[in-house]
C-alpha cells in the first residue's frame, strides 16, 4: 500500500513506526520529542539539520536525537520508501546504557554496506506491524537497535551461568502467564534481570528466546485444548492467539498440521 502509514501498538506505547511510500511527499522543518530511527530502502533525498545538508541514498539509516531541527525531502519525484521508528527517549537512554554506551546526541547518517543487514533491519521493522505479542515485538525493536547501531549482535557484559536462579524465575513467570500477554518489562520485575539483557541470556540458557518459549507453551496447551473437541476458534482465542488464521499458521509450524486436521485425529 502507498503513501504514508503510521503504526502504535497499545501494549508498547514507548515507540511508533512510519512507513513511507510515495513520491508525492515534502516536509518543513520540524523535530520530535522521540529519538528517531530510519532506513531509507528506496529513492535518493536530502536532509536537512544543524544548517547542513546530508545526501541520503539508498541502504542508509538516520538517526536523530529528540529535538533536533530537520527536514528530509527527495531530491526528484521518484519512488521514496522508507520505515521511520520514533522511541521515546527512556527508553533508548536504557537500552545504551545497558550496552555500555552514550545515547547518540547529534544526527548521524550512517550507510550501510551490507544488502543482508538492511533486509534484516528492514524484516524486523515489518514485523512491528504484526499481530506478535508484545515480547515478541520488544525483541525485535531491540534487534533493530542491536544491528543498526553495531552491525552485529552485541554480546553485553554479564554471565549467563551466574544468572541462572534469576533466568529460571523467567521461566517459570512464563509457566504461569503464558496466556496473557507479557512484557520484557514484567519479566524485568519478575527476575530482576535488566531487560536488554533477558532476550540473549534466555536463549543461551534455554536454546530459544523467552518470545518463543511462551509461544511453544501456547501451542502445547492448544493441543491439549483440541484434544477435547473444543472449537476451534474458541481455542485459538482462549491460547493467546490473534484469530483462528494465526492461531492455524502458527500451529503448524510447531506440529505439521493445522489445529482441525490434529482434532480429527483425536
């Protein structure tokens, strides 16, 4: 779909996301109270700030600190597709520090030469738009974070092994909750383990990520759930899952089958 896009999610209101496709589009100068993220996927621009000028090509991401006076346009109308993340400031101030770093405070324009890493960056952005849960989209915020910024995964500084006590009381919030929607925030009151660090020492621990661990106990009780000959949409609603078309997909990409083939079975 063109034009301009915007999307919230009501459980993560720290962050919005823009999508951008038109060639129809110019902006004055104007600032946010969030920090900015952008990948630019298509179309050649220029952006204005600080009295200078940035060509901005394709493959290149922006950031900018909140308040800063700006203003990117196109250079032709030609196609102009890019994704724009706006994060509340806390928040990104948090997940610096808990790489060991200073929050950007000037623009910086940063291309990137690797065709792989803007199709992840560009991938994981997509996915906020989707019906995954809240834990699943926090990760994916903080992967954007994690492979725009460094390029690569950052491996943080804490020991996994020492953490174990504190990654087992993850394990068994999930246990307890997995069918409500849970927040890398509550898993953070619940361990005490800093959040930024949840996602890597989980799945170091547990072989896959807390998103997925609380996916897999869904699927495990929605069989269970069919088992009974309940309907199907009253399973896939009373597991967690978004709709029957969801609750399907997802189910057979953990059995091979989908829920109604599994039920006849039974």
């Amino acid at each position: 779909m063109g034009g301009v896009q915007f999307y919230h999610d009501k459980d993560l209101p720290f962050f919005e996301l823009k999508s951008c496709n038109t060639s129809e589009l110019s902006y004055k100068k104007h600032a946010h109270e969030e920090y900015s993220v952008g990948l630019v996927g298509q179309g050649n621009s220029r952006c204005w700030h600080e009295g200078k000028v940035d060509a901005i090509q394709p493959r290149t991401m922006v950031f900018f600190p909140p308040e800063l006076i700006h203003a990117c346009n196109p250079i032709k109308r030609d196609l102009w597709q890019y994704k724009m993340l706006y994060i509340h400031r806390d928040w990104v101030r948090e997940f610096m520090k808990s790489k060991g770093s200073l929050p950007f405070n000037g623009p910086m324009v940063k291309k990137i030469p690797a065709q792989g890493t803007v199709q992840r960056i560009d991938r994981l952005m997509e996915r906020l738009k989707s019906d995954d849960g809240p834990l699943e989209k926090e990760a994916n915020l903080i992967a954007v974070f994690e492979e725009s910024l460094t390029g690569r995964q950052t491996p943080g500084n804490r020991n996994g092994k020492k953490e174990q006590p504190k990654l087992k009381k993850i394990r068994e919030y999930l246990h307890s909750c997995f069918l409500e929607k849970i927040t890398l925030e509550q898993l953070e009151q619940a361990s005490g383990l800093n959040k930024f660090y949840i996602i890597r020492l989980f799945k170091e621990s547990f072989q896959i990520p807390p998103h997925t661990y609380q996916t897999l106990l869904r699927v495990n009780y929605a069989k269970k759930e069919l088992c009974k000959q309940k309907d199907l949409v009253e399973v896939a609603l009373a597991a967690g899952f978004y709709d029957q078309s969801h609750f399907s997909k997802v189910f057979k990409s953990y059995t091979g089958i989908t829920p109604d083939q599994y039920k006849k079975f039974m």
